[in-house]
C-alpha cells in the first residue's frame, strides 16, 4: 500500500488539532481499503474490532427493527468516523454498514480507541459530537417514520440526502451518490409502490427528475413545503 500523506486527515474535524508527526503515527497504524458499491463494510451484531474513517464514498446505515425489517437510518459521507462501537461502550456494531458508491476508508483497531481519545487532543470531542449528531439524526428518522405521513416522510428523506450530498447541475440538485427507490423505501418504512407513485407524481409535478439509482431535485422549494405540510 503507497504511504499515506498527512494532508489526507489533517483538515478533518477528529485531527484538526494535531502536528503533522502525531497524524503520521496514526496513518502508520491504518489499514486503508477500497468498498465497491453494495459491499458490507461490517455487520450488525459482530464483533467490534476496529473502527473507521471515511476517506472517499458514501455509506448506508442500516438497522434492523424487532420485528425483522432492516431501515436505512442515515447516511455517512467523506471526513467522517463510522463503526465507533467503542464510543457507545459496546462490543458489537449497532448497524450494519453499506457502500452506497464506490468507497475508500482507514480503519484502526479497536483496542487504539483509549489511546486515541487520550491522547489527541480534539479526537474524544469530535467523536462523541459526532455520535451526538448521529444518534439525533436516527431519531428524527424513526420519529418521523412513527408519526409522519409517508409523503412527508418521503420527501424529508429526499431533502436528507441532498442537504448532506447535493450538488449543483443545470437541472437542479444532484444527490452524489446512487439511490434507488428501495433505498428510499428503507428508509421510510413504505412500499416501493408508494415510493414510486410518489416519484412518479413529483416528476409529474417538475419537482423531481428520477432514474434509475440517480435524484436530482429540480424545484427543493416544493419539495420543501411537502415536507413541512400539515398531515
């Protein structure tokens, strides 16, 4: 494996703090790897034996409900620590993660954890701000799923990827990474059929162009206002 540069994590929030000679000492102890598109980067329930650091890529979060139903419950994108199973204090990973796109990530073992959070100052910080964020962002998605009607549902879902993905084309708002309308499904708790109608009506409407794992929102005002609607 080519020798990874410092610059790699040293503009990333968990080791903004640090000199290039401690970045280099945790480069040294990765493991990098490559994820094509779909491949499960760990699962739900193993064993917790190393943690993660998105370099490139995005991820799905999936987690599996007691009644056996698995719901995507947010996406990871580039800069960002994943499979922190040792910040929750656990040994298993509370969710399995997916490659949503072709995707690059540094991995430590878990047993570094302690050293890192005690030793580099910002890593503890930004790693439990992070789970913060993540943990409020998994209960907007079931809160919403429990109490929301599926257009809204749906539509906050759609706003979610492009708030954290989108970029700017001729026609709108491209969410970066692919999407199909199982995914969407997922991560609704709806029916592919109800994911579909509503597509189907929204491209109808100019508020969305859909193909096949590929959004671009063309009007995110409309789809805005859905989402904020009265059900």
């Amino acid at each position: 494996m080519p020798k990874l540069d410092e610059s790699l994590l040293s503009g990333l929030p968990p080791f903004s703090c640090l000199t290039r000679p401690q970045i280099r000492k945790i480069l040294d102890q990765a493991r990098s790897r490559r994820y094509e598109e779909g491949a499960e980067i760990f699962r739900e329930g193993h064993e917790a034996d190393r943690f993660f650091l998105l370099l490139d890529g995005y991820l799905r979060v999936v987690r599996t409900t007691p009644g056996g139903d698995q719901i995507i419950v947010l996406h990871i994108s580039p800069g960002q620590l994943f499979g922190i199973a040792p910040a929750l204090q656990r040994e298993t990973y509370p969710a399995t993660s997916i490659a949503a796109a072709e995707s690059i990530a540094l991995s430590w073992p878990v047993r570094l954890w302690s050293d890192f959070t005690a030793t580099y100052e910002g890593f503890a910080t930004e790693s439990y701000k992070t789970l913060g964020s993540r943990l409020g962002q998994i209960q907007q998605t079931l809160t919403e799923m429990a109490t929301q009607a599926v257009e809204k549902r749906v539509a906050a879902a759609v706003l979610r990827m492009v708030n954290q993905s989108g970029r700017k084309t001729d026609k709108g708002i491209e969410i970066a990474f692919p999407v199909t309308r199982q995914n969407i499904s997922d991560m609704t708790g709806t029916t592919l059929h109800t994911v579909s109608r509503l597509l189907s009506a929204w491209e109808k409407a100019g508020i969305v162009e859909s193909t096949r794992k590929h959004i671009v929102v063309t009007a995110p005002h409309q789809l805005v206002v859905i989402s904020n609607g009265t059900d």
